[in-house]
C-alpha cells in the first residue's frame, strides 16, 4: 500500500507515504513510522521524527516484514505535536528523535 493512516492518542490520523525500498528521499524535515506489513490491526514499532528525512532510514533497522513511511511536516511545532500524540498512542514502539 502506498499511504497509511495512523491514530494518535487524540484521535486524529495522520497519512504516512510509504518509502520504497532501495530508494532515496529529499532532505526534507518530517515524521517516520516503521509498521509491520500485513498485521491486523496495523502494529507500529518504531516513530520517529528528524530534521532530514534522507537520514531516517539508518535509525529504523527493520527486516523482511517491516516498510518504513514518512509524513512531511516543515513546521517543527506541528511535527512535534504529532510525534507526541503518536507516541502515547503506542507506547511500545520504540521512539526515535534525530536531528539530522
């Protein structure tokens, strides 16, 4: 799937563009989150957010079954207010804050 909407702790959903394998992204700033492909309900395992989402890859390590997707947010106020709605949304994820 190329989009995935996910729920934060406040209800609202934020869409995430998956990034393909093997490929680069611009160097933009955003969110990131890592979610296991083919579970139901969704499972999200890693969030993340960064300065420079051509970097963010290299903080998620997934495998076979994992596919990161990133969402452009520009303003830091509104990245920051989602990452933290996301993160006690799924407190088993595991967070990521980079600023690349």
């Amino acid at each position: 799937m190329a989009f995935i909407d996910i729920s934060g702790a406040s209800g609202a959903n934020y869409r995430f563009r998956r990034w393909p394998d093997g490929t680069g992204h611009l160097p933009v700033a955003g969110n990131f989150v890592v979610v296991l492909e083919g579970a139901f309900p969704v499972e999200v395992v890693v969030i993340g957010m960064t300065n420079d989402l051509s970097q963010a890859r290299s903080g998620t390590k997934t495998n076979g079954e994992a596919r990161v997707y990133t969402r452009l947010n520009v303003a830091r106020a509104t990245r920051e207010a989602e990452h933290a709605d996301l993160v006690a949304r799924w407190p088993k994820a595991r967070v990521v804050e980079e600023e690349g």
